[in-house]
C-alpha cells in the first residue's frame, strides 16, 4: 500500500470520518450521577480498553481524548462536585491502548503552552511508533489562570500570546519529526554505522519563543508526522488551524454556523495554498438515540434531572470566567466578560442564549448536556439525516462523538446510527488502511530530503 | 495484605533485590554489531514486552530503563555510530508494559531538569495507577550541552544549580501526590459530591523555582508515592539521595568503595532522621558468564573485537567532554576537565586508569564493556560469590543487571545465576507482595491528613 496517495473508499464516494470522543463516564455534565453508571470505572484500565475496541470493531477513525492540565475550583469545596475526566493522562493512556488495538487512531490533546516542544514532539513520536502509524495530536492552549497556576504563573497568558507561542511550538515539532529521512537507519553492523549521516540532520531553530537544537532521538515517526488535530475557533485559532491543522475539532450549534465556519477555514486554508481537502472539519455532536423519538428525549430528561445548578455554575465560573452564580437563574444571562480564555466558547454560548431566548437555567442545562456541542435528541432516521445534511451541506467532514455515558451511549450509535449510515453509503465498512492518515485519506507529509540514489545511480557515482 | 508494613521473606533472611536494566541491544557499547543481535528490534513493541514479561517470570524486582534527552553528537557524522538506547520515550514504552505484566516494577528516568513538577507528578501518577502500584521514578539531573541545546540553552545548568533544582522540584511532587488522601474519592450520586472536600488540598508551593498551586488531578497514587530512585554519585547527588532517594541505583568498581559508598548514604540518611532500611543501594553490574570462565570471558571478548574506537572516543568526549582522540592510545590518560556534567562518572574512570594503570585502549574497551558499571565475568558459582560478598559486606542491597546483549544475556542470568543465588536463599522464589514498594520492602508514605473519623465517631459528631 502506497504510503502517497489519500485513501478513498473503493466505491469513490465522500463518506464521513467519526471520532470517538472518551471522556470520562460520559459527555453529560451530570454523567456520573446516572444509574447506569460506574464513577470509578475510569480508574481501571479495562473500562479504556473495552470503549477503545468498541469503537475499533466499530470502525471509527479514531478515539479522542481531551485534556487540561489542572484540577478546576478554587478550593477544595468548589472542586469535590466535578467527576474528574481521565484519572491518569491521556498519553500514558493511550500508549497502553496502542497495544490493545490495531486499526483505530488515538489522538491526545497536548497543550503548547506548558510543555517544550521537543518533549511534545518525542512523545507523540512514540505513540506513533508504538501504535504503527496511529497517533493524532490536539493541539491546544492552555486558556485558564488554575492551569498557570501549576506552572509559576499568576495568570494565564493572553490569548494571542497563547497563539504566538502555539504557532512557533507546532512548526519546531514539525521540523523535529523532519530531522530524520525515513530511511535514515542502516543499522550496518559491517560498516558500525546506525544512521546514514545525510540521511539526517539538526533543526537549529531560533526563535521568539524557543531555541531548539536537535535532531529528534531517534528515527521518523510512521506517519511521518502524526496528524495535527486542533480545537480552536477564535480568530486566532482558525488562523492556527488554516496554517497547520489537518482535523479541526469544533462546537457549532447550527448547520448555517458550522458550514460558514468550515468553508471560511477552507478558504484561508486554500489562500495559503493548501487544499480543501488537507483539512478536516469535524464537529463534535452528543447523540441521543433510541428506537423513537420519545425515548430518546427520555434519555436526556433523565440526565438533565442530575445536574446540579450551583455545581455547574461554580463550573463555568472557573471554565469561562463568566459569574452566573448571583444574577436571576430564570432571567436572560448577563454578557460573558470575553476574557484572555476560552474566547470561542463565551461567544458560543451568549449567542446561544440570545438567539433562542434562554434563561440563565435553560442555558445551564444545555451547556450541561454536551458543553456547547451540537445535540441531537430521535430516532436513528432523524439523527443520520441530521448528519447527512450538515456533511452533504459543506458543514461537516464527519463529527466527533460525544455519547452522553459510557459504555450505554457509544453503544446505542455503534447499534442505531452506523448501521443506518452505512444503508446510506455514509460510513465505512472496513478501515481503507493501516494508519490514522491512511483512513482519515490524508497525504503523509515529506521530510524534505534530497531523493535517495538509486542503485544504479550510487554504482555510477560511487 | 497491609500496605502500612514493610515486607520481608518468610523465613525472614534478608534478600538482594534486582533490577532488569533494559537497555536498547544491550548495554555493551557494541552490542548492536553482536551477531546474534537484531539492531532494529527495539522498533518493535515485542522486544520489551518478551523482555519485560521474561524478567517478572524470574522475579526481578523491576525493570529500568534510562534516559537522556538528545542525541549525542555535534554532527550527523558524529552521531551515525551509535545505536539509540530507546526508539521511543520510556515512560510511553512503560505505560504499555504496564498492561502486559502484572507484579515487576517499572522505573523509567526523567530529569527534572527541564519538565515541570506538575507534568511529572502526573506522569508518574498516572503510570502508577496503570499498574496497580507499580511506577517507579528514576530521578536525574540533564547534565550535557547536547541535552541544554534542546530546551532554549546554550550550555547545561551548574552542577550546583542543577540540584539545587532537583532537591526543590521533587519536594513539589510529593506534596501534588499528597494533595488528595487515599480515601478522598467518595463518588457520591446521591450527593452529587464526588471528592471529600475534607479529604483533598491545594499544595501552594512557592519556592526559589517553582511556584505549583495543585491539587494533582486526579487522585493518589496506589502506592502513596511511586518509589523515588536516584542514579547520581557526586557530593550534590548523595546529600539529594540521603534526604529523598529510596532506591540508589550507583556505578562502583570494587566492593570497598561500594561498601563505603551505601554505608556512607546510609549514615548520612540516618543522621535526616530515617532508618537505614529505608534506602536501598543497588550498584550496577554487567554479567558475562557460562558453565566455564573460559566462556564466559570469550563472551567478553567478542564483543570487545566489535569495538569501534574511534567512535567511543567521540562518544566519551560527547558524554563526558572529555578529549582523549588526540592523545596516545597507548599511554595514560591525561585527566578529565571535572566540568558541570557527569562529575562522579569522569573521576570514576579516571581513578580506575590511575589505580590499575590503564591505557586509554584499555580504558575505552572498560568502558564499553559496561559504562563504569562492573563487570563480572565468570562461573555462575563465581558471579554469585562476588554477589554474595558485596550483599553481605553491606557494599550493596542488591543489583541492577545490565545484560551485555539482549536477549541473550538476560536469559544467561536467568538461567545461571539466579537459581545460584535461590540455592544459597539469597534471591526470593516468589513476589512478596502486589506492589513495586511491597517487593522492596518499602514503607508506604503517609499523605499527612487527619486519620478519617469511625463511624462511630462520625455518628457522634455528626
């Protein structure tokens, strides 16, 4: 299988790419508190291991897990109502579940803001070593003051700073990953030589922001770079993302929103002279399915009823800066402060409330229920022809999913939406190939070295 | 089975603890060249997992592996005769060994040089919950140029600053594996509460290097803290051992400068305040042996015909700046420059030139053969009396194995030493207990909160 050519389906018709977002016991806010549900799951292994081959039997392109890098509340009281999401880290997760799996990608997100770039790029070099060409990196900012706290900073840095140093960050690990050829070990134990020397090189690079030398221990990853995933939706990061990213991971709530939203990200990526296709737009989306319409709306209801109001207000004050705690719970939300953080998301949920018309409490229930992202509530037929139009519409690439529990949630779309995907011609039947970049049908990136001789050629010369 | 007691034998004899060093190929510098070595099987998932799995059969205590971050050499040219030790990152590497092995230890080295408490502290947790308190960490300082040139420097920190640095940023590990008490989680539905806000702290640390405000997500480590190992020799590194360390894994050539060497750690532990047992001294020792010494030594010798001298000499001047490629071969070394890097490590090879008036030939193939580490070539029966003799004269508490080639030479120490030392009783038959700190008959740390009221008393009280 050729490692240059974007992977189609054999039919040659545009399906969707699927993540599989894991997160905690669930995507709900209140997820935890379900029936049905273990909080202390998490704290097993096996829990990760069963939803990662889930969803690699399933097919999905990849699992996806987020990250920050702080407990959030400032006091021992305001954190004890939140379920944490991952009782470890999502890349010591992820390089045990590389070995449990064999097909699904597993993307980590990794913050450019506290971690060097060439602790970042060495890692998700190993991952895509150890998983065969698998890894898929989220890259994010760390837009919180409780993350800079744990770092020796009063304040989270301000938001374009945060960009500036993303934009450096990301183009060193590029260059790291770039400092070997692919075929760099000879590993010739007649001649001693491990590494062909032109067949690697030093990065050397000085910038704003970090002085890297290199090159990267110890070889080129199998995807050549892992995939660059990225989340932000602010200015600066579509700017990010136009530039660098090859999946961008999005809250939209309305189809006209998401298809502006990716066609303008595919503009400025094209403007830069890329093309529309290197770059995915992938919407995260909380399915509640059911066999009819009534239970699924059950299904939310049900879950809706754990969500303690305080407990999410305190949430969102240390989230999104924004103090909903004393106003009027059954009044309009006053405007969010639109600080140096999660600017993209501010924006997103006032505009929420006034365009629909919600009050503080309607608002906490549906940041409650997927945290901004789009939900869909029906039947299996409702929910894929909601999909299907936002893909058919230029809105979608594929989605993310985020199932409001585990395992229950992921298992009602593997058994109510893929099938009715797949009647439509919508999703894939078998992966198309072995790699995270193979099946998301993107080109691997060259590292920039002279061709090497051929045979022939070497005789000739040397 | 309590985890508050130290875990000793049965019949309550005192026995060695071993260490498994994995270590690319082998840790003979030429291993790679060895003909029964496949050099591109550290690529593979499979080498360290067989290697892993083969060492907990045996019963080591744990496995080891090493670190640095950069690859020695100023040039391609430089670096293209050396093997890498790691195709990936080891805590990567450990987090899927994890999952496929169930009672031997995992150490990896990280330096706290150049990654910050926080991401450490949760690395280590992490790992440590993966494993079912298992996670043990190697605690170095980054004492090269080519390590600097990665992280924004143009020359490595002082010796001085270096652990000065170190001493403060595993103090703020600790207090972020502290922050939550073991029995904080509550996961209470019907409260909503999922933490004891009784039970969880912020760590607030603000020193001369790190200000750290915790708590660590996201709850404590099974084995209170993961066990903390330390590798350096010199005045700095021992007063760091004597205040932290619990495992003290050295490089000794002669059994009376081990013995003075971890009996002055131990005086110097005792005069903190701990007990003597409460640090184990474990020196390295490389192993050639077969049912002759005539064997055994043409295992040596083999290996040392590999030997590219050229390239060793590159390699000393690399690791420990010290220039000896335009000197004699044959005649005495000329000292070392005693530089900011490895101190303890120049004046080790150096004193063993003085003292067995070496050559710089026959320094370079010492050094080869094992790094500084001894070198027992030999009988089983005279392996295990030198063994024997270090482990009762107390110049060690055990050992950490280096396998000249692997597999091989893992498989020779499994096969003739260790039923040797099971003979003489000096080497356990079975696990003592389900933890890392179990094993070495460690006591677990206490988190420092109140001891939880009864119920009783909570009846009372409440």
């Amino acid at each position: 299988m050729s490692h240059d050519t974007a992977h189609r389906p054999a039919r040659g018709k545009r399906q969707m790419k699927l993540g599989a977002f894991l997160f905690g016991v669930g995507h709900h806010g209140a997820a935890w508190r379900h029936p049905d549900v273990d909080p202390r799951a998490p704290f097993r292994f096996e829990y990760w291991r069963d939803l990662a081959q889930k969803a690699e039997r399933a097919r999905f392109d990849a699992v996806f897990l987020a990250d920050n890098v702080a407990l959030f509340g400032a006091t021992p009281e305001a954190i004890s109502y939140t379920a944490p999401v991952y009782t470890g880290e999502p890349l010591t997760l992820l390089s045990a579940l590389a070995t449990h799996t064999s097909h699904i990608g597993l993307i980590a997100t990794v913050s450019t803001t506290y971690l060097q770039p060439y602790h970042v790029a060495r890692k998700f070099a190993a991952l895509d070593q150890l998983s065969g060409g698998r890894a898929g990196w989220n890259l994010v900012t760390s837009g919180s003051d409780a993350e800079a706290a744990n770092f020796g900073l009063d304040h989270q840095l301000a938001h374009a700073a945060r960009y500036a140093i993303a934009a450096e960050h990301v183009a060193v690990v590029k260059q790291l990953w770039d400092s070997f050829a692919d075929d760099a070990i000879l590993a010739d134990k007649a001649s001693g030589r491990f590494y062909d020397p032109a067949r690697l090189r030093r990065v050397d690079h000085a910038g704003d922001h970090f002085r890297v030398a290199g090159p990267l221990q110890t070889g080129r990853p199998p995807q050549g770079h892992p995939v660059i995933v990225q989340a932000g939706s602010s200015d600066d990061g579509q700017a990010l993302a136009a530039a660098t990213a090859e999946v961008v991971f999005t809250a939209q709530q309305s189809r006209a929103a998401a298809r502006a939203f990716a066609q303008g990200l595919k503009d400025k990526a094209q403007a830069l002279g890329r093309s529309r296709d290197s770059l995915l737009v992938m919407p995260g989306v909380s399915i509640y399915v059911a066999p009819t319409r009534q239970e699924a709306e059950a299904k939310l209801a049900r879950l809706q009823a754990f969500v303690d109001v305080a407990g999410a207000l305190a949430s969102i004050r240390t989230f999104l800066d924004w103090d909903l705690t004393t106003v009027d719970l059954d009044a309009p939300p006053p405007p969010p402060p639109f600080t140096q953080g999660w600017q993209s998301r501010q924006k997103l949920f006032y505009d929420l409330a006034l365009e629909q018309g919600l009050s503080v409490r309607q608002l906490v229930s549906r940041m409650s229920a997927a945290r901004g992202h789009l939900v869909l509530v029906g039947t299996p037929a409702e929910v894929v022809d909601e999909l299907q139009a936002w893909f058919e519409d230029g809105a979608a690439d594929g989605f993310n999913i985020l199932a409001p529990i585990f395992p229950a949630g992921l298992d009602d779309v593997i058994e109510l939406v893929l099938p009715e995907l797949r009647r439509r011609g919508l999703f894939r039947e078998e992966y198309e190939g072995a790699t995270l970049r193979e099946n998301l049908g993107l080109a691997r990136p060259d590292a920039g070295f002279p061709a090497p001789l051929s045979p022939q050629t070497k005789e000739l010369v040397g």
